[in-house]
C-alpha cells in the first residue's frame, strides 16, 4: 500500500482530532477574531483550501475574507490577519510573504511543525503535525485543515466523519474516463479544484475544474462520452440534463462535498495504480517548491 492510500484512509481520524483542537483556546486565539479583515493564501493544494476557507468564513458571517496564492497577494491591501498554510512550511513564495508582513500584520502559519522557515516568521502558528503525509501528494493535510476550520466556525463534523468513513469503506472505484470536470458552488469550488489537481498530480490525467454556473460557458462543449463530470454541492438547475446529452457520466453526492473529495482522491490512487505510476512520487513534483534565487 502508497503512503497516500495510508494517509487517504486515516482522515476521519485526523478530521476528528481537528474538530477536538479548534476548541482549544491557544488556537482560537491564532485563529481570527468575528469582524476581522482577514486574508488566507496559500501555494498550490494549499491555496484550493485557502478557497474554501475564505468562502466558508464570509458564509458564516466572521468577517471579510479573501483568498490568495501567496505569489500574487495585493501588499497595497490592509488586512487584520494573514493566515498562511504551508504543509512543508518551507516554500519559497511564503517565505517571502510571512517574511514581509511580520512587522505589519498579524501572520498565523498553519503547518506540520513549529520549527520550520515559515512557522518560525509568524505571529503565531497552529500545527496539525498529526496530519503530516510522507506523499508528495497531499490528501489528509488539506482537508484536516478544512475540518479545523469548519469546527472553528462552528460547525459540528459528526456528518461529514460518518459520510467520510463510508466513503473509504465503499468499493475502490474501477470507472474510469478520459477527462474528468470538477464543478463546485461557494466552498466548494475549492474543493473542485483540489479534487481536479489530485488527479493531474498522481494520475496525470486531463481534469478542469469550474464554478458550477459557469461549466454551461463553454466548458461543457468538451464534454462526450468519454467524460466524468462531478459536481460538489448542490447541482444547479437543468444541468443534468445538459451533461446527459452530451454523453458524459455525472457523478453527484448527498453525502458532505469534503468526502466526495475523499473518493476523488481514492479515484486519483486507483487511476495511477492502473497506470503503473508511483502516486506517492508524481512526476516532477517535490514535497515543497523552493526556489534557487542565487
């Protein structure tokens, strides 16, 4: 068994410890405060959750909440909070950011380890070390984030536990498709993106992801009989029958869209292992992207 297949498996477990620590004050304290100006960047994986965290937050009436890769965050901006997720706490681009607002802003990193470059430039940081990967992949980081977030906001987890647990007890998926859309509303584009970048990185396969509105905008003219499409959240009106008569599967969930997200990843997994392809060591992919700025 991959270390992701491992780590896959283990979220309901990390997804609970997460829910337990978001009551803790030491984190709450980290966390931002209801009516702050608040911004979350983050670099690949951890920019999709910078997505549905920042949406997640609004939602729930906390505040302001913008969403950055932390290469294109706006300095001219004024922000109560910076919250930077970094898994390895080493990527070059946060370096830079966490590095450049530690005099100004408020900075809380979310990462595996206190002692890393990034960690080590916060204000505060909120480490879910429980939730490391030995994958370059990343699956249980990210939505234990999520999870954390979710419980910080004031939600109860139980559902999305269960739903997450019978979602890795299911079958190993074994339909595959050529290209695969994602397609998420509010938090869940974030989600939708994740689960596209999941099966680029361990299966190398051609995926797009969207707003769910905005697939009828062109987006749907790829799809055939030869396409999956997934819809994270509620479906929009009338697309059902738009994907039918293209041809392509549509594959939806009343169960919670952070465990559809888990058997997009399982799919990712099984697709790769069909493919004879390591998704432990995507091709040129590393655990951190660090920069040579000699």
């Amino acid at each position: 068994m991959s270390f992701v297949e491992t780590e896959i498996a283990s979220q309901p477990e990390t997804w609970s410890h997460a829910a337990e620590m978001a009551a803790l004050p030491s984190v709450r304290a980290a966390l931002p405060a209801p009516g702050e100006r608040v911004a979350i960047v983050g670099c690949g994986t951890s920019f999709n959750v910078a997505q549905a965290c920042a949406v997640l937050r609004e939602r729930s009436g906390q505040g302001e909440t913008d969403a950055f890769a932390a290469s294109e965050f706006p300095y001219g901006r004024h922000y109560d909070r910076v919250i930077a997720i970094c898994r390895s706490g080493t990527t070059t681009e946060m370096v830079e950011l966490v590095g450049t607002l530690a005099e100004t802003t408020a900075t809380t990193v979310v990462s595996t380890a206190t002692d890393l470059p990034v960690p080590r430039l916060a204000k505060a940081v909120v480490t879910l070390d429980f939730a490391d990967e030995q994958s370059v992949v990343q699956t249980r980081f990210a939505t234990t984030v999520i999870a954390l977030w979710r419980a910080y906001l004031g939600e109860n987890l139980a559902g999305a536990i269960a739903d997450a647990t019978a979602a890795i007890a299911a079958p190993a998926p074994d339909v595959f498709a050529e290209q695969y859309t994602f397609l998420g509303t509010g938090w869940t584009i974030g989600l939708a993106h994740e689960a596209a970048l999941k099966l680029r990185e361990a299966a190398q396969l051609w995926t797009e992801s969207y707003a769910a509105m905005e697939y009828r905008h062109g987006p749907i003219s790829i799809a055939d009989e030869h396409s999956s499409v997934w819809v994270f959240g509620p479906l929009p009106d009338g697309l059902a029958d738009q994907v039918a008569a293209t041809g392509a599967t549509l594959t939806t969930t009343g169960a919670d869209p952070l465990a559809l997200l888990v058997t997009a990843q399982r799919t990712a997994v099984a697709i790769a292992a069909a493919k004879n392809l390591d998704p432990d060591k995507p091709r040129a992919l590393t655990r951190a992207v660090i920069l040579d700025e000699s």
